[in-house]
C-alpha cells in the first residue's frame, strides 16, 4: 500500500512559494552592479610591497583588525625584510614585536614555519599556486586566496573572511557557515574574472554599510533585494543619519 505523503505545515509551504530565486541570474547581476558602482576601487586594506609581506600581514590579521596590522607591519617589515630574517628571529623577539595584533604566538609560529617552508621548499619566493600556498604552515584558504588575488593577480577562489560570510548569507547567496562551503556556493554563483573584486567589494560592504551588529541598511544599495532579518535591527534609521 502506498504511503500518504507528508502535508508541509501550509506557512512553511507558502514562506518557501513566496521566497525570490536568489541564484535568480537578474537578482545576481543587480547585485554585482550595486557593488561596482559602490565600491569601483575597493582594494585589500593591508599595506605591503611585495607577496611576502602580504602573506605576513595577512596571517597577522587573523581576528585582528587591517588598522591594527598596518600599525605593527612597516616597523616588522623594516627590522626583517625577508624570509631568511623573520626564520632567524628568536621566536619570543618576534611574539613581542607582533603581540598587538593578538593571538601572538600562534602567529610568530606559523609566520616563522611559513618562512621555513618558503626557503627550504620553494627557494626563498611565495608560491604562486593555491596548493603550495596551502601547504604552509598557518596558511589556509583565506589567506591563500588573498596572496593569489592581491599578489599574483590570479583567481583561484574567493576570499571568504567574517564579513563576506555574514553578507553573503544575508543576501541569500549562501545558506552555508562553513567557510569552504560558502567559498563554494560564491564560486558556483559568481563569474570567474569577478572573484578578486568581488571579494574586496563584500569585505568593503561587510565594513561600511552591512556591519556584523547594526547594518546601514538606509544607505543599502541592495537593500530591495535583501530578505535579511537582520535588516530590522537597523529599520528605522537612527535620525540624523544620513539620506
Ligand atoms: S539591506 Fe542591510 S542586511 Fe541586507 S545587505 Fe544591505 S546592509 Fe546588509
């Protein structure tokens, strides 16, 4: 005897009819547009010279923020230009000169085992390829990403830090927390030769307008095409903002 089919409760039903294709390529393109227009120029925040200093201020800024690494990188970076000098530091020396960016140790020891590894198997130069980026030590996806975008111009996936997390599932293009699932929904969701701007675009948003505690959705340039709950923390604009 064949099985009765489950009834869905009739609001969950209708809540789901209800629900816009947000995969829609119309909703998408709108959204690309709205970041371009917002943020034409939006770059990676940290201030470097070369790949190098990239990967070292990019480990640094690991739940810290891009003000706090600048502050801390050109002193670093004038006292230990290379790879060879940051390996040679005593760790402890090393740990007091980044202890501000927090996590310090962690950091001293991933920065002087990706230095390690960057002489011993890459000659002294950063990889230019996700894989062997990934295989040094304190270097994930994240991070590998930024060198590849920032670095070496090469796009060979999508920053996924906290804000393009938390933007991300707010405009519905991810219903993943995990960032490599995240990484992947944008990846299937966002053109190939967008993925370097749009990842500076989204941590640009999370930033300014769409901030983790009360997003500026008055001045929203997506606002029409965000379901966020999220969006009533900030609906009405306090007064005196601006228009
Ligand atoms: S409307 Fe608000 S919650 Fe939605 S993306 Fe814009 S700032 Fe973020």
């Amino acid at each position: 005897m064949k099985k009765k089919a489950k009834k869905r409760p009739l609001a969950k039903a209708r809540k789901r009819a209800a629900r816009p294709d947000y995969t829609a390529p119309a909703r998408l393109e709108k959204i690309f547009t709205a970041l371009d227009t917002l943020f034409p120029a939006a770059e990676c925040a940290l201030r470097h010279e070369n790949a190098f200093q990239l990967l070292v201020a990019t480990i640094l800024s690991a739940q810290c923020t891009d003000e706090r690494v600048n502050k801390v990188t050109p002193e670093l970076f004038q006292n230990h230009p290379t790879p060879q000098d940051l390996a040679a530091l005593d760790q402890k020396v090393l740990e007091q000169e980044i202890r501000s960016t927090g996590f310090f140790r962690n950091k001293a020891k991933s920065i002087q085992g990706a230095c390690r590894a960057i002489l011993e198997r890459f000659g002294g130069k950063v990889p230019a390829t996700l894989d062997e980026l990934v295989e040094l030590p304190g270097v994930a996806r994240k991070t590998a990403n930024v060198v590849l975008g920032v670095a070496f111009g090469r796009a060979e996936g999508i920053v996924v830090d906290t804000h393009v997390l938390r933007v991300s599932r707010r405009l519905e293009l991810t219903r993943e927390t995990d960032p490599a699932k995240v990484e992947r929904d944008l990846m299937a969701l966002v053109p190939r030769k967008k993925w370097i701007d749009f990842s500076h675009q989204v941590i640009h948003h999370g930033r300014r307008v769409c901030r983790a505690r009360k997003p500026l959705c008055h001045v929203c340039p997506v606002e029409k095409l965000c379901r966020s709950e999220d969006k009533t923390r900030a609906f009405p604009p306090p007064a005196g903002s601006p228009p």
